[in-house]
C-alpha cells in the first residue's frame, strides 16, 4: 500500500514538473525589467455589504408581473453586478484540481 501511494506521488510531481521548467529562461521581455505586482486594497466595509445584500433581497422580493421586459433586464443586469461586486472582495477561495488531490491524499495519510 504504501509502495503504491510512493509511486502515485511520484507520478504526480514528475508530471507537473516538466510543466513548470518548459518555459525558455533566456526570452527577455520588451522592458527588461522585472514585473511588480500592485497591492491594492479595496475591501469593502461592512455598511456597503450590508446595504449591497439588501439592494439584492428587494430585487428579488419585488412583484415583476407588472414590469416591462427591458425593466427586468435591467434588474437583472444590477443585481448580476452586485454580485460580482461582492465576489471580487474576496469572498471565496478557489483551489485548482491538483491541489484538491494533494490535500485529500494528505488528510486520508495522516
């Protein structure tokens, strides 16, 4: 059992390592200079959460029988943003398949 977990996890690193070491080290690009990533913060405070969340439940507590088609787009298309809104602050965590694999065998090992 274990021989087969050892050659599983060898399997999986040397796979992902020839992925990682096919780029060519010697292209350069057209400034030549390093890239910085740019930290900025824009997390939103708890009132703007809280008054987004509410915008969105009276989107959907509304009576739409009466409302044109172009009305309820347009609905739609708000409550779409606010969503995405609060999704871009940081509300979810994604994990790639690879990883997911890796944290599973490693819980089910230790």
């Amino acid at each position: 059992m274990k021989k087969i977990i050892l050659f599983t996890f060898l399997i999986i690193f040397s796979l992902s390592a020839t992925t990682a070491f096919a780029t060519k080290s010697d292209t350069k690009s057209a400034t030549d200079k390093p890239t910085i990533p740019v930290k900025t913060e824009n997390k939103m405070s708890e009132e703007e959460l809280s008054r987004l969340t509410k915008r969105v439940e009276e989107i959907r507590d509304m009576d739409k029988t009466n409302m044109t088609i172009k009305e309820k787009r347009e609905l739609k298309k708000e409550a779409k943003s606010i969503r995405e809104n609060v999704k871009k602050d940081g509300g979810y965590i994604y994990i790639g398949g690879g990883t997911l694999l890796l944290i599973i065998l490693l819980i089910i090992l230790l």
